[in-house]
C-alpha cells in the first residue's frame, strides 16, 4: 500500500501485483551511522553528487529527501502503488491507479478528479523544469534524481531566493518537498530527512546500489522557513477510541479518502474491516500520512502493545479496502505485522485493543458484532471483473476469528453434528488444531525471511475445498484467479479456502465429507461429524427468483437516471466470471440495503433499487433484492423449514 513499492501496470496487472497480502510493506531498514567505509557503487551514489552540483544543492540534502522517499531504490520502471516513480518518488497517478487500489474506485465518474490533486503529479512538473520527457523520468534512475533535484531546488529558489551551500537553510523546501498542504504534515517529513542527515544512512537498494549518506550531526535546520509556505494548521481531531485503550491521532494522507458527514449525511456505517500493514508499525503510520499516498485508513493497531494510532475521523471515508462501495460504508482498521507471519504478530494484546475498539465502535454506529459485519480484508468484493484477483488477502489464515470474535463477546454459535442438507452452517475450524499446510514465497512474505517456495504447517483459521469428496481431489479454483483450472495451497490463493465465520448453503452430505454452494459451484470440505461447523438458524438465504442464473455485482451503485443533473453517474456491470445459479443457494450476510453513491461535494445519492450483501466464496458480492426470493433457515424439525 505504501512504502514498499508494489508495481502497478494497467488495471489488469494490479490483480497481479497486488498477490501480496495487506496494505503495507516496508523495506529492511539499513540505516547506519557514519563509518569508514567508503566503498560504495559508483553510479547511483554519484547521480546524486552529480544532480546535486547541477542544481546547487547540498548533497546530504539531496539523499536525505531521497532516502526518506524510496531508500534509494528505483524500484524499475512501475510505480510504486502511490504512483511514485523511482529514487526521488516522482508521483504521477492515473485514473486506472484510482480505480484499483485503496480506493476501488472502479466505474465512478470522479475518477479524473481524485485523481487530479498536483501531489499526486510530482513527475511532470519534474518534466517541465527538466525538459526531459516523463517515459524517460519514470524509467531512469539518473534523470529521475535530476528531476526531483529541479523540484527541490524549484522550492527553494521560490522560497529564500537562491540556494545556498548550507544544508540547515534548506528545510523549508524539503518541507514542501512533501506536497502536504498542511503544516504538520510538512514538518513531518522535514524533520524525519534531518533526522537521517544528522545520523547518516547507508543501504543496499533492490537493484545492487551501494549508497552512503555521512553523518552531518551539527546540521541544525532553519524550522522556521515552514511558516513562509503559509501551510493550513493541521485540523485538531480528538481520537474517538474507548477509555481502555492508548490511543493518539496522526492526520492521514488528504489523497487517501474524502471528508465526509457519515452516517448524519444518510451514509450508514455498517461494517469493520480487519487488515495488516504488512509493515511495522511506525513504518505503517509514516507510510499511511504521506501526502502522495492515495490509500489511508482509520485506526493503525500495535502489535507489542496494542497502542492505537486514528488517522481519519470516522466520518470521513477512508480508502482501505479495494472498494469504493465497502469503503463508504465500512471503517478500517489496520494491525502492525504481515499475513504470512500473522502467528508471529498478532499479539494478544493487539487482539484485546482491537475487540475493545472495535465494540465501542459498534456500539456507536449500531453495527452488529458478527463476521458477517465484522470482516477481513480478504472477505471484501473485487469492484469489477478486473480488479477481484487482485484484492488483498490480509489478515490471512493466521488471524484467529474464533477467539477474536469470543473477546468480542459474541463467539460463533450453534450445535455440531452432520448437517443437513438445505440447512446452513457456520465454518468453524477449531483454530489451535486446524493445522494446515500452506506454501509461502518470496512474494507472499514482504520481510525477506522467505527466501523459496516453502511449505509451512501453520494454525488456521479456514478449511480447504475441494472439487470432490476425496482427500485426493484437486482444490476448487476461484474462476477470477485460475478460470476453470484447479486452485493450489498458496498461502494468497484465497479461492479455495472457506474461513471461520462465514456461513453457506449446505448442497450434500456424503460421509465425512460436506458439500456446500459456493462461487456458482458445489464444492467439498472434510467435515467428519460436524467437526468443523456449526448449524445457523434466522439467517436469510438467496435463491433465484426466476429460470435464469442471477448476475453477481462487486459494487453498489444507483441506475445513471437516478443521479441530479450535473453529478456524473457512477457505473456497474455484473462481474463476469461469477453467477448465481437456478438450483443453488447462497447466506445473505445483510438486509437488502438501498444502492447509493457519494461525491466530495457533499451530494449523496440513494437509489431506488435495493441489493443483498451475500456469502458467495471467500468473499462477499451483492445481488439485486429483485432478481432473489429470501427465505429464513429454520430447524429441520420445524414444520415449512427451508
């Protein structure tokens, strides 16, 4: 999401690069303190000393500006999922960036807009002062050193008048170097580049780089150069955490959400999504308030402690969860650590944190404290027929829904035994002694400590589905990851896993095994006894209403004639790949909720169509009410059971 450049191409190739699990992922952290050795990399070093000359900069200056964005690292010719672009993280983010990503943007009319902020768009200002084309700024390393030194010194010259030699008298442009429009934002990022010039850093970049920056310990800058940008004063916010918990505010990126009036403006609050940083935790705050960001969230929770950070009001929307419809209804919460080393980070205490912030929340906004309201990351809808591959898969199977949802004082309920065929069950793995085998790679565990392909026998939180009732069968393959091939036991192939909590139809029982309608197919999971269930009563199941397959939505918009004059209308088309079968069943995790839309103007939108929130794989989908009839599970020994 942030700091750890993942690469996005097209919309297509965000499905790909987005495999790794959560939001963040940070660097190793290489910093060092001034040494003797002097052996570095020619080249990259020397780009910086070479751009610094030609611009009149001080050359510590220039690396630490570019070590606080990239580590140094160009990161080859993508952009970062920020849509910064390499040593000097030259922004430069499109309309398909906002469609994907935090936002989920996919089918709105205001893509253009959310897109238009001049942070977001560093590059080609690089481009005018350089005269150098953005294809070559994005794609060298070199020219893109020179670029963000023509920006820095841009800043300065507008400031003081020239560029002096003096590395303190330069703070006001690394301030604005930042693109924050506020001043705590700016100060930030300022102080954080004069930390590391006073200490030094050495790091090794992804592509072999050796590049050293001196310590300078008696630089001490000029601070009050900021007040000559006429930055805004950071908005005060006080936290809204309950009593229990240590919790502080640190304003988000402003290009990662929208302000907003939830829910007094009619857009309900009415569900909490559960992430990883897939970073540490200061990494995770750092990352998720700067102002080139485009991804944000609501609350950051550390792991040693459970120690809180908010970062967007509540009220505002946050763009956390891949989904422009999840994120206007939900609110985010993000936990230091990485899914694939989940066990190793989600910490009890961080546990205990999150169920005391997650019941005051509820508490607040009438949000029911169930998993069908309480998801992760991985359980939310792909926006569009593109995106879905792509959507995160954090928490992962080591986040432990059984324990977390008892903290939460509503455990998962109901009897175990064989179910019955029509009846609905509830997955519920015990989670200490599921232990499934998994494969981990390099791509899956952003901290390096993955090195191959590796099996990994870990405590899960999922039961793996298969094609048939027999051990030996292959695994079921979402069609939006592999289209009519077999899925695999790669620990982000969410496809083939049905995970505590989540509740579906169940289509045949033979011996051990229980089959249940899942993503348009009857799929098979080791059940012997009941073991790994539980019988669900007073839950609404959807069925075709007609003779014909239901079309499958990621989004929840209204029809383009609902929308006022002047407001472009967002769009939606069925996801491609998913229908609801005549003959299968599915849970509705929701009541049918009208489709509505927002716009940073403050317009709301509501529809007049309603659509259901249901089970449908892994993840979550929404039907129109009209397409589907609903009935209520009740228990087979009641007369007109379901």
């Amino acid at each position: 999401m942030h700091k750890k450049k993942r690469r996005l191409r097209t919309p297509v190739a965000i499905a790909v690069s987005m495999l790794a699990a959560g939001g963040l992922a940070a660097l190793p952290f290489n910093a060092l303190a001034d040494t003797t050795d002097d052996v570095v990399d020619a080249s990259r070093q020397q780009d910086f000393a070479a751009a610094a000359a030609h611009y009149h900069i001080p050359v510590n200056v220039l690396l630490g500006v570019a070590y606080q964005e990239s580590r140094w690292d160009a990161h080859g010719a993508l952009p970062s999922t920020d849509g910064g672009f390499g040593p000097m993280h030259l922004t430069d983010v499109t309309p398909a960036m906002m469609a994907g990503g935090g936002a989920g943007a996919a089918g709105r009319s205001d893509l253009a807009s959310l897109a238009a902020n001049p942070a977001l768009h560093t590059l080609r200002a690089a481009a005018k002062l350089t005269g150098t084309s953005v294809d070559t700024l994005r794609t060298d390393p070199a020219v893109n050193i020179r670029g963000g030194a023509a920006l820095l010194a841009s800043y300065q010259e507008e400031l003081t008048g020239d560029t002096p030699a003096d590395a303190a008298e330069w703070y006001g442009a690394v301030a604005r170097y930042s693109q924050s429009t506020q001043k705590q934002g700016a100060v930030r990022f300022a102080d954080r580049v004069f930390a590391t010039i006073r200490t030094g850093a050495a790091d090794v970049t992804s592509d072999g780089q050796r590049v050293r920056l001196a310590a300078s310990p008696a630089v001490r800058p000029v601070r009050a150069q900021v007040e000559r940008l006429r930055l805004k004063a950071s908005a005060a916010a006080d936290t809204e955490c309950p009593p229990t918990v240590d919790c502080t505010f640190v304003a988000g990126s402003a290009a990662g959400g929208q302000v907003s009036n939830r829910p007094v403006n009619g857009i309900r609050i009415d569900s909490i999504v559960i992430h990883d940083l897939e970073s540490g935790y200061d990494a995770g705050v750092k990352g998720l308030s700067d102002p080139k960001n485009t991804v944000s969230t609501h609350y950051v929770m550390r792991s040693s402690d459970g120690a809180v950070t908010q970062m967007v009001p509540t009220k505002d929307i946050a763009f956390h969860a891949g989904n422009y419809s999840s994120n206007l209804h939900s609110i985010g919460i993000e936990h230091e650590g990485y899914a694939a080393q989940g066990g190793a980070w989600y910490t009890e205490a961080q546990y205990e944190a999150t169920a005391d912030l997650v019941k005051y929340l509820a508490g607040r906004f009438g949000i029911p404290l169930d998993r069908q309201h309480i998801v992760g990351h991985d359980n939310v809808a792909g926006p569009n027929s593109l995106l879905v591959s792509g959507m995160h898969w954090d928490p992962g199977n080591a986040w432990d829904w059984d324990h977390f949802m008892r903290l939460l004082g509503r455990p998962l309920s109901g009897l175990r035994g064989v179910p019955d065929v029509g009846s609905v069950v509830t997955i519920d793995p015990p989670f200490a002694d599921n232990v499934q085998t998994v494969e981990v790679c390099p791509a899956d565990d952003p901290t390096g400590a993955t090195p191959a392909c590796t099996d990994k026998q870990q405590a899960s939180n999922f039961v793996f589905l298969r094609t048939a009732p027999d051990a030996t069968a292959p695994l079921f393959g979402d069609q939006a990851i592999h289209g009519t091939g077999a899925g695999t036991d790669r620990i982000s192939d969410w496809g083939s896993t049905a995970q505590a909590g989540q509740q579906f139809v169940v289509a045949e029982v033979q011996g051990d095994w229980t089959a249940i309608w899942y993503s348009g197919a009857k799929v098979w999971f080791h059940n012997p006894d009941g073991k790994y269930t539980r019988t669900a009563y007073g839950v609404k199941i959807i069925k075709p209403a007609g003779s014909t397959a239901v079309a499958v939505y990621g989004s929840s918009y209204p029809d383009k004639s609902e929308y006022p004059a002047g407001l472009g209308a967002s769009t939606q088309a069925p996801l491609s790949m998913y229908t609801v079968p005549v003959g299968q069943a599915y849970v509705a995790t929701r009541p049918p909720a009208a489709t509505d839309d927002y716009f940073t103007s403050g317009a709301v939108v509501i529809g007049s169509k309603k659509m259901y929130t249901v089970q449908y794989n892994h993840r979550v989908a929404l039907v129109y009410a009209n397409d589907v009839t609903a009935t209520t599970a009740t228990p087979h020994w009641v007369d007109g059971a379901n």
